[in-house]
C-alpha cells in the first residue's frame, strides 16, 4: 500500500514550532522514530513529506493529533499520546 503524501510547507511550519516549543533537537525526534537525523533533516525539508512521518515526528513531540472532518469540524480519529516528564 502507497503511503500518503503531504504538502509541507505549513507541515514544516508546524513541526519546526512544535520542536522549539519542546526545546527539542532534530538528533532526540530522529532518535525517538527510530531514523537517522540526516533522514529526518532531509524529511523536513521536502516539499512533501510521508503522513505517517509528520505523525511520528508529531508524536515524538508529544503532540495529540487529530483528524478532523472537513465538513463538520467533527473529531473522526485521535491518536493521543502520554507525556512522561522524562522524556521533555
């Protein structure tokens, strides 16, 4: 099965935010998905990136995602992640 692709120049936006915000260096994101920092920097900096990196990356920062119906604005799926103080 093909992996979905996204559009990331608001993606790149988004996770370079949510990395500042953390205080988190690409070396610990790339550390805790399970990839080399070189991918991750290469990842980041494509003009489109796979969904299921932007979760990881979202998720290695502790971030909840949520998928949203564009009609509604109703939650359909929500992938929530625990935060343990340790790991900020």
């Amino acid at each position: 099965m093909e992996d979905k692709q996204i559009q990331t120049y608001e993606d790149r936006i988004i996770l370079k935010r949510a990395q500042k915000s953390r205080q988190v260096t690409q070396e610990m994101i790339a550390n805790r998905i399970g990839i080399k920092r070189n991918a991750l920097n290469q990842n980041m900096n494509r003009t489109r990136m796979s969904l299921d990196t932007f979760a990881k990356v979202l998720n290695a920062l502790f971030y909840d995602i949520v998928i949203v119906d564009q009609e509604t604005g109703e939650p359909m799926w929500r992938l929530y992640v625990e935060q343990e103080e340790d790991d900020i």
